[in-house]
C-alpha cells in the first residue's frame, strides 16, 4: 500500500532501528516507548488490523508470534515477562493502519483498562 506508513519502513522509503527481520516480518524500535524495550512487530504483507485476519493470512500473526518470542530473549526481557499488545480501529487507538503488534518490557507494567 503506497501511502501506509509501516510499506514505507519496510521498503526503507522512511528510516528505522531495525532489531530483527525475516522473509515475512520486520520489528523495529517504537519512536515513542512506552516501555524501556517497546518494539513494534509488523507483517512484510499489507493487513489493515486484527479485524482483517482471515484464512489466507492468519499464517502471518503466528510468524509474529514465533519472532516476537525470539526478539523478547534477544532483548533480555523473555525470562521476567513482557507484554505484546495490538490495536483494531479508532476506538481501539490503532494509529497505523497496518496490523503490528507491540512488545513492551524491561520493567513491571502497569495494568491498564478502561
């Protein structure tokens, strides 16, 4: 999707701190952490959301998962626990319109609802 923010970062059309890639996802450093490690995990394929996931492309959210396993004891954070949080639609709070999902450690989170 030409104007997606998250197409651009991954072509490298828009700078980055990349922290890990394969042939089917790209993680890379939140520009604005939540969290000591915030990493944000994104499918190389275009989905808009959580809400977009289907049969044909539920494959990518499991490869997220696998990475995000791998990036969390890369990053030192897999052993005292972390958080992966995604957004769907405007109520939601999805800023991006491209499914990603972030990984929040390195210290005790608060819990948040509402």
């Amino acid at each position: 999707m030409s104007d997606c923010l998250f197409c651009k970062i991954i072509a490298g059309e828009i700078p980055s701190t990349k922290i890990y890639e394969d042939e089917f996802v790209y993680a890379f450093k939140d520009i604005n952490p939540l969290a000591p490690v915030h990493i944000l995990v994104v499918p190389k394929n275009h989905i808009s959301s959580a809400a977009e996931i289907n049969s044909e492309n539920s494959s990518a959210v499991a490869h997220i998962f696998e990475a995000a396993a791998k990036i969390a004891k890369e990053q030192g954070i897999a052993e005292d626990g972390y958080r992966i949080v995604t957004n769907i639609g405007e109520n939601g709070c999805q800023s991006v319109k491209h499914l990603h999902f972030h990984i929040m450690g390195g210290r005790k989170l608060e819990v948040t609802m509402g």
